[in-house]
C-alpha cells in the first residue's frame, strides 16, 4: 500500500535519531552554498563546491556549525533523546511549538504503524468535505451486518440487537474520534471515498510523511497472516481464527508490518500536521474548532499522553493500538506492534504544543509505556516555561479525603 505519494520508500531504519538540522536547514539546504559562490564572485575569491564533497565531509562540517537554537529547545531535545534511548522498545516522537513553529523529535523521520491514529485523517478528509458543500454532517447512514468491521466497534452491539443501526455522519464521527469506533469510522471513509480520497486529501493539502492503508479489516487481517471473512466481525471469531494460524506464519506476517507499516507514518509528519491543524491552515475556523472538540472528547488512552498533564493543561489528542503477537507461553508479555498517541497539548496561558509519541513494537508492560509518555509530557511542560522565563509551578499537595469520604 502506497503512501500520500504512491510510494513506500526503503523499509525503516532502527537507529535512534535527533532532529539536529532546523526547518530552514531542512527546506533550504543549498542556501549557503549560493551566497558563498555569489559573495565569491564579488570579492574574486576562490570557494570549494561542496555539492561535490562526500556525505561524510559534509556531515562533518555540518557537525563544527555552531547550535545557534535557544537552549530550551536543544534541552527539549535532548530529554526526548534520553527518554527514547531509555525506552527498551522502537520508540519515535516529535514535538512542535505552534507559536514559535521549533519541531524537535527522535527518530522523528522513521515510520511507525499508526493504527487508530488514522481516524484522525478521515475526519479531516471528512470535514474538508464540508468545506467544500460535498458533505452535510446531518446526512444519515445505517449500518448492517456487512458494515461491520473487527475489534473495538461498540455500534456493533447496536446492530446485533437492532439488525441495523442509523446515525448521521456527524454521529459517526464523533463515535469514531472519542470512542475510537472503528465500524463508525468505515462508514465515514466509506461516504468519503475510500483509502483512495484520504491519499489525494493528503497530497492536496502537502501532508508528505503519511501514508494510509487499506481499511480496518483488510489491514487487520493481513497483519494476522489471515484473509479477510466477514464472520470475524462478530464475537471473538477474529481471535479464534487468528489462533489457528501457524506462529512463524504470523510472525512473519506480524514483522513485515512493523518493519513498513502499510499504514505507517513519521512522527515529525504528524505533529506538523497536528500543528497546522491547530493553526487553522488544513480546515475551516468552524471545522477545526468541532474536530477539535471531538479529540479533546476522546475517552480512549486516559493514561497515556493525558495521564501525565499537569494541573491546568488540556489536551486534545487521539490513540492507536495494534496487535500484539501472542504467540508466547503463558504468562509473557508479546511484542505489540504500534501503541500511539498523538495530541495538541493547551498550557495554562494558552500556548499550544502538538506532541507525537508513537511505539513501533515493544514488549514492555502497559504501565512502563505509559510512564514514558508522562515523561515525554513532562519534558514539554519545562519546555513550556523555560521558554517563558518563567520557574515550573510547585504541583499542589493531593487533598485529603474528608471525613467518611473514600481515598
């Protein structure tokens, strides 16, 4: 499956990374070069062509310049970079201020399954529609039996009490962003175009570094090493056939995925498109303010990215989780490949920060992952204020429970 460019590029690196170039470096890269040929045209003096030069003599001398960035976001940097390389998993995370437009990250150019996350952009293909007069959210849809989809879909029990279930796409959206539903989601792909509309809302609104896949069932299925059949949208029937699959079959399949996700994404990419999203630059103001509402509504990952928020910051922000391969005895821990959260981060002043933590594959318990993303959280918050100039708030003491009152 292609990416917004139609094509998936050579299969990730494992190699942590920092983002050590700023965005003009990035976009700009022979700028340098031209100004000293002009100036050495001037001045009659002799300059090298480094566009010559091998990789590594230009990444040397790139290495003598001078980090002329402030010192809280090469400190931001740096926390990310500890708090990644500390992590026993594929780890990668981005973090941009909105305001100041800094973007730091680690491994933020690699590419991470994103699972739920993707709902993010059928809800921005969605209401771009809108936008544009092809889609009025009071439209109404139902959903029967061969709507259904795989895994978490709560319309499902709808559907299997009712035989279907009508709702207007305003309804499935809402369903697919806070409850992370993924039949309501198909259903508003589905009204939108399909995988192939999400691509082209990609390439018309310049968001290079994600691709989308196939849809929920198709994805799901092939990631298990398994064909599609409508019956695993019931019950346990997914899991019951996904056990009859030969282990290497579905490690293979399993470490093919997570090595390029067809669905994958680079954290850099994501929190650039979160932050012009905020910014207002990829929907209408009203549009963006009910997306925003939505993720800001989400009921998915209270322990992630937003366990960690400190007194008086909001967020808005959406989950991913995939598959774990639990092909193991007893007892251990599997490796799961892709566990995210993604989220536009509101100071007490009102600054905004769009935050990226996504695991591409990891064996370590819930609670240790979590941890790290209250870390990633916490990094942000001194951030925050160090660019303030301004000392981190003293946290209140936990209040007592009163007389009676259970702790």
């Amino acid at each position: 499956m292609a990416d917004s460019s139609s094509i998936h590029g050579p299969a990730p690196a494992r190699r942590p990374t920092k983002n050590l170039r700023s965005r003009a470096e990035v976009k700009f890269p022979n700028r340098t070069i031209a100004f000293a040929c002009l100036l050495a045209a001037l001045t009659g003096c002799n300059v090298a062509d480094t566009s010559s030069r091998g990789v590594g003599d230009q990444a040397d001398a790139a290495a003598e310049e001078p980090d002329l960035r402030p010192a809280e976001e090469r400190a931001l940097e740096d926390r990310l970079y500890d708090i990644g390389s500390g992590f026993d998993g594929f780890v990668g995370m981005a973090v941009v201020d909105i305001a100041r437009e800094r973007e730091v990250s680690y491994n933020g150019s690699e590419w991470f399954p994103q699972q739920s996350v993707s709902k993010l952009w059928v809800a921005i293909a969605a209401l771009d529609e809108v936008d544009r007069g092809k889609l009025d959210l009071s439209e109404e849809a139902t959903v029967r039996y061969p709507d259904l989809t795989v895994f978490h879909q709560p319309i499902r029990k709808l559907v299997v009490a009712n035989g279907s279930f009508t709702a207007s796409y305003d309804e499935f959206l809402r369903r697919a962003l806070t409850e992370s539903d993924n039949t309501a989601n198909s259903m508003a792909l589905v009204r939108v175009g399909g995988p192939k509309a999400i691509r082209s809302m990609f390439e018309s609104k310049q968001l290079a570094g994600i691709r989308f896949g196939p849809g929920e069932r198709l994805m799901q299925s092939e990631i298990a090493a398994m064909e599609w059949d409508q019956s695993y949208s019931l019950g346990k029937t997914f899991f019951e056939a996904r056990k009859l699959v030969p282990d290497d079959k579905r490690k293979a399949a399993f470490d093919a995925y997570v090595t390029d996700p067809v669905d994958g994404a680079q954290p850099a990419s994501i929190a650039m498109a979160l932050a012009r999203l905020a910014r207002g630059e990829l929907l209408s103001g009203e549009s963006t303010t009910l997306l925003l509402g939505w993720l800001a509504d989400a009921k998915s990952g209270p322990n992630r990215l937003k366990g960690g928020l400190p007194e008086g910051w909001s967020i808005a922000h959406k989950t991913g989780t995939g598959q774990v391969l639990d092909t193991v005895p007893p007892g251990v821990i599997g490796e799961q490949a892709g566990y995210n959260d993604i989220a536009i981060l509101t100071a007490p002043d009102g600054s905004r920060y769009a935050v990226v933590v996504m695991i591409g594959r990891t064996k370590r318990p819930v609670p240790e992952r979590m941890e790290m993303m209250h870390a990633v959280v916490g990094a942000v918050e001194d951030y925050h204020y160090a660019a303030l100039g301004q000392p981190k708030p003293t946290p209140k003491p936990a209040q007592a429970p009163a007389p009676g009152e259970t702790p």
